[in-house]
C-alpha cells in the first residue's frame, strides 16, 4: 500500500501522523523456515541486512510486518546516501515497522489500521521486538504545521498521514494513506548517460502510461566512489536506441537535449532507478538544481511516474 503525495497534510481526527523515513521499504516476515526481508519490487534484502533479519527472529512465527530500513548518520539523521553507499559509516541500520498485515498466521488485511497499530504495539511490548535495531514507527499527536515544523527541523523527508479506519491494499494508492514532503524530490528512471570520467551526467525520466518522457541531465549529487559505483551498473544495459519518447527536443534550453546534443550520449536500458532530488519542475517539464541521492534497489522503474501533489 502506498501513500499519494498531497499538497497538504489533511487534518482531523480520523488520521494519524507518522515521519516520513527516507530508506528502503520493506517487507519481514517469520515463518517455519526462518526469516525473510523483502523489498516492494520483492527483491531479497535477507542477506543484505542480516543483523535486522537476526532481530526479526523475535517476531511470533507466521507474522509478516510491513516498514523501513534507514541508516542514521553520525548526527542521528536519517541518511539515505548512508543507506545506498556507505552502510558501515552509518552509526546505526534500523528497521521501523509502522503495520502488521498477518499476525500468527491471520490474515489482517481487512482490519481497520486502528485495530492493526494496536496488535502491533502489543506483539512489540510482549516479545521485546522494539529493542534495536527493530522500533515502532510511532503515530504523532500534533497539528500539521507542528508537524511540518519538526520534519524540517530534524531534516525528516516529510510526514505521512493514513486514515485510521483504513484497510491495508496491497500495491494501492487510494488516498487512505498521504504524504507531504518536505524536501523535493522523487525516482526517476536512468535511461542514458553523457560519457565523462567514467560519466558526466544522468539522463533520467519518468513513465507517462508506458511512454518513458525526459526529465533531466543529472550531474551533481556525486563523490568519486559514488560515481564509479554507479558506472559499474551501466554494465549490459548500453543499447543503440534513445528510449525517451520526447526526445529530441526542438527548443535549445539549459535543460533540454537537441538532436546534435543527443550525439554526445549513450543509451540505457531503463532498468535502474535513482532517487533525485531538485528545487522544482520548469514550465517545459525539466527538473531545475537536480542532484543524485543515491540508486533505489525497492523500486521497479514500471512504477516511476511524474509525482504531483494533489488538494486534500
């Protein structure tokens, strides 16, 4: 179940409030055989997480509980760059579990998120499963501009909002659960690349039904290590053919790749998917001030799209 972006965070009593974490989304379930991390694209983060798979042995068997893997920086922010390439600098890799979809085998799907919280906190106190790295992602009594306030303060990605009374659907954006961000950014595809040392610059876009569209040249955001490490994913995917649908672009802009500029650029299979963060779109729909954050194992870039934050 995902959040829809919303321009505003609704108010009301029939929501609750948690932070918005920056990581990887995650799925950890317990069963006869063990243990299993998953993310939403249902990749295995198992093997890539151990010590969080270790704690989640102390979840009731036949329980599957659904929340983020962060890393915290030596300040105690959450840092996904941390997360993405420098996991032993991290102070700290937590898990924070904000549902409970099975518990002992029932399904609680169908439950209001209420009575889902409730469970969750119970099964945490009794089997001593909010010790760390495992932790409760906790509701937050206070006005939405308080909210705001502190998100800012903490440099927190934003808030969520989910409608108590909500039921959990699997791979759904209804509305039921919301989120207000406080920094802009989203995933966008990687479809090409301008050839540097070993890169200059991203090429990356966003799907429009199953027409991938050209968003931005992305250059900034990288270190050496990061650069190199990200080129190393380029590997198998060069094809000959542009991918984007609205490329060449007629108008010459600080933005936009011309037929001629598009000579300069090698091609991708749009198979990865970076998170990018900028200050806003342009009237042409481009990206200004782009920067790279880091490449996102939990996405399939099938669900990348042109986020755009809707009246509550």
């Amino acid at each position: 179940m995902y959040a829809r972006l919303v321009q505003s965070l609704p108010h009301g009593q029939e929501w609750l409030y948690e932070v918005k974490f920056d990581g990887y989304r995650c799925l950890a379930g317990r069963d006869s055989s063990g243990v299993t991390l998953w993310s939403r694209r249902e990749n295995l983060f198992t093997t890539q997480f151990p010590h969080i798979a270790h704690a989640c042995e102390r979840l009731p068997s036949d329980t599957l509980i659904d929340g983020e893997i962060v890393a915290l920086d030596a300040s105690g922010r959450v840092s996904f760059n941390l997360l993405q390439h420098h996991r032993s600098k991290a102070q700290a890799l937590l898990f924070y579990a904000f549902d409970v979809l099975i518990y002992r085998g029932r399904s609680l799907v169908e439950l209001p998120l209420s009575t889902r919280r409730e469970l969750l906190n119970e099964m945490f106190k009794e089997r001593g499963s909010g010790a760390a790295p495992l932790g409760i992602s906790e509701a937050i009594d206070a006005t939405p501009a308080d909210l705001v306030r502190v998100a800012r303060e903490f440099g927190f990605e934003g808030i969520v909002a989910k409608r108590k009374d909500s039921f959990y659907e699997s791979g759904k954006r209804t509305g039921a659960w919301a989120k207000y961000k406080v920094n802009r950014g989203q995933e966008f595809v990687i479809g090409g690349y301008t050839p540097g040392s070993p890169f200059d610059a991203l090429i990356v876009g966003y799907y429009e039904r199953e027409r991938l569209l050209y968003a931005a040249k992305v250059r900034n955001g990288f270190v050496p290590l990061v650069r190199r490490e990200v080129a190393n994913k380029f590997k198998g995917l060069e094809i000959d053919a542009c991918p984007f649908s609205n490329l060449p672009e007629k108008k010459r802009t600080q933005w936009a790749l011309t037929k001629e500029e598009m000579k300069n650029c090698v091609w991708l299979r749009p198979q990865l998917v970076a998170q990018i963060e900028f200050t806003e779109w342009t009237p042409d729909g481009h990206l200004r001030h782009s920067k790279f954050a880091g490449l996102r194992q939990d996405k399939d870039p099938k669900d990348v799209v042109r986020e755009v934050a809707v009246d509550t």
